[in-house]
C-alpha cells in the first residue's frame, strides 16, 4: 500500500540551517519545498499548483518577504490570493510587522519556535482555509446551479421577493415570466434524459443573452425558467417572451444529426396588476398561465386581462425559415396575407418565364381568402 500524498508547504528563506529546522518540524505531516530567495519562491507557487500554504523569511535577496506577499495577495489567481501566508520573524520593527498585516500575512512564527507550535499554526491556517472554501461553495450552490450558473429557484424566489418589496415602496411595478419548452417530458423520452438537459441549458442561454441587465434568470422546473424583472410591465415581457417563441421556432436544434421541432410557451404575471401579496403567489400564478397554454397546445403567451397575447406578423423570411424548420402549421393561418405579400413576384415570375398564370384570377383568390388580424393567439 502506497504512503498517502501530504500536503506541500513552501518554505522560502536564504539560510539553509533556516530551512532545515522549519523541514525538521513539518516532517511526516508535510512534504515541504524550498527555495531561497523571493523571486524563485514566486516561480515555484505559479507552476507548483499542489502548494497550500507558505513560510517565508522577511530578509532574502532579488525579492523579500515583503514583496512575495505583495505579489501573492495582488495576484489575479484566486488560489493565491487566499493562501495561508506565514512570516518568520526575527528582529522585525514594529512598522515592519504592521506593514505585513496591512499586505495580509496571515500569521508570524518566530526563529526557534517548536514543533508543536509550528505544526498547530500551520494546522489552524489550512482548517480555516478549507471551512471557507467551504462555506463558500455551500452558498453558491444554494445561489447557483452547478452546471449551469444559473440562479437556483430558491434564490430565484429571493429576488422575486426583494423586487417585490421594492416596487410596493416605490410604487413601481413587477413582472415575472415563466418560460418552458413544449413537451419537455416528450423530449426526455426521445432524446434521453441528459441530452434533454443540454437542450434546455441552451434555451437558457438564449434567454440570458436576450434579457436585460437589471433582470434576473432562474430555474423553476425541468425545461422551465423564470425571469424577474423589475419595472417592466405584463405587456412587455409578454412581447419579450413572444420573441423567444419565434425565436426558438426557426432554431436549427440537432441532436445526434436529427433536428428538433422545438417550441416554447409563457405565462407572465404582474404586481401590482395581478394584486399577489407575496413572491411565491406571483411566481405560482405565472406558473399557472404557462401550464394553461400548455393545455392549449403550447407555442403561445398567456398573461392577464385578456389571457393572450397578439399573434405577430410573420414576415416572407420568417416564414420561409418555418417552412424549413417543419412548421407548416404556423405559417397556414397567415399564407394569404403572405401570398398577398409575394403577389408582384409572382406576376414577374409569369410574365418573365411565361407560365401562362391566369394572374387576375389569382389575385383574386388571394384578395378573397380571409386574412388572420391580430388577435389571441
């Protein structure tokens, strides 16, 4: 059975006796390197990533105690940043000492100090480090989603909070969006669970590229997300979410070589024109909407007042990436006013190739097929 791998202390000071007494003392907890001067202690810490804490003399030369903590504190690298900095002091002045605090060494030992002291300094230092790192990981899974650095749902629904108190005190307004893909549970079975995954990682870093600064993104179920946004109105975000549904639509998606026909629903709610008292029934409520134009079929926006909001125009080029995309079913309620549209190509096309179109008899047919206005979707 091999030795179990220690821990790596970096030990930077000139005197060689120095640096034997301190390896003296960490031997068998820790494996220890050495350097003797400031600059190549430097060297060491960039390329060896397996140091976890360093003791350095203050005196040494081409770069001293002081300016190897300077440049570890300074550093870009985080690892760095927070590593446990340990000064060996001597017959340092006062001013000197303070000048370490103020760079932050992370604690003195003196010349002669014993193993046991050494060892519990050392010790305490790496244990603070670890709880840290932590507790800091513990938060930022509870903000965070791991995978996709995404706010958690339950952080999510601080914000929604936080928003709404704002909005009551300064008499302002609050919308919130819950948006999900279309038969997310179809999905999962076509495609498997973690390819379904990756899909839905990517409608969320559309919705994220397309929402504002001041606005927050947030998972709510699978395939869903919600959107909190401070200030907007319900008219508003529901023109935002009609976007990411044309938008989602025309998306060249492919898994494993297959394209998917993706569309994506939205139920949007608003305080104080929906009149919640509280972040969770605001949330619950567009919740709700989402699932009503699921119900419905999905591929729409559902949100208060009238329930729905207006179907877009589609133009020549959005319909024809429809078409490629398979979404004949989209474009059919809006082909004559399409067909209207393309009627002068037509014409020209006729009389350039000499088709022998009854071209009167076309334009009205056209004229006389009813043509969808703008109304609920």
């Amino acid at each position: 059975m091999s030795d179990p791998i220690l821990p790596r202390i970096l030990v930077v000071d000139d005197s060689r006796m120095v640096r034997a007494s301190i390896v003296k003392h960490l031997k068998g907890h820790y494996e220890v390197r050495e350097e003797a001067d400031g600059e190549a202690g430097w060297q060491t810490l960039v390329l060896d990533l397996s140091v976890v804490a360093i003791i350095s003399d203050l005196q040494m030369p081409k770069l001293d105690g002081f300016g190897l903590l300077n440049r570890i504190r300074s550093s870009k690298l985080r690892r760095l940043q927070e590593m446990p900095f340990i000064l060996v002091s001597g017959a340092e002045s006062e001013e000197e000492m303070s000048r370490a605090k103020r760079l932050g060494v992370s604690d003195f030992i003196t010349k002669g100090i014993g193993t046991t002291e050494i060892l519990a300094r050392v010790n305490n230092l790496l244990e603070l480090v670890r709880t840290k790192t932590c507790v800091e990981d513990t938060r930022k899974d509870l903000v965070q989603d791991s995978q996709s650095g995404i706010y958690t749902r339950k952080y999510i629904e601080l914000q929604a909070a936080q928003a709404l108190s704002h909005a009551a005190r300064h008499n302002s307004e609050v919308s919130v969006m819950v948006l999900g893909l279309d038969h997310y549970d179809a999905l999962e079975e076509k495609v498997g669970t973690e390819l379904a995954a990756q899909v839905s990682g990517r409608f969320a870093q559309m919705l994220s590229a397309k929402m504002r600064r001041e606005d927050s993104l947030g998972h709510f179920e699978e395939g869903q997300f919600v959107i909190v946004s401070p200030g907007t109105s319900p008219a508003r975000c529901a023109s935002f979410a009609d976007r990411v549904r044309e938008a989602v639509q025309v998306a060249h998606v492919a898994v494993q070589g297959k394209r998917l026909k993706l569309t994506v629903s939205a139920g949007v709610a608003n305080a104080p024109e929906d009149k919640v008292v509280s972040a969770g029934a605001l949330l619950e409520l567009a919740s709700s909407r989402l699932h009503e134009a699921a119900q419905a079929g999905g591929n729409r926006i559902v949100m208060g007042g009238r329930g729905r909001v207006p179907v877009r125009a589609l133009t020549l080029q959005q319909a024809l990436d429809l078409l490629r995309g398979g979404h004949t079913d989209v474009v059919l309620p809006q082909l004559a006013k399409l067909g209207v549209e393309i009627f002068p190509l037509i014409r020209l096309l006729d009389a350039q190739y000499g088709w022998g179109l009854d071209i009167e008899a076309v334009a009205h047919r056209l004229a006389s097929e009813p043509q969808e206005s703008d109304g609920e979707k």
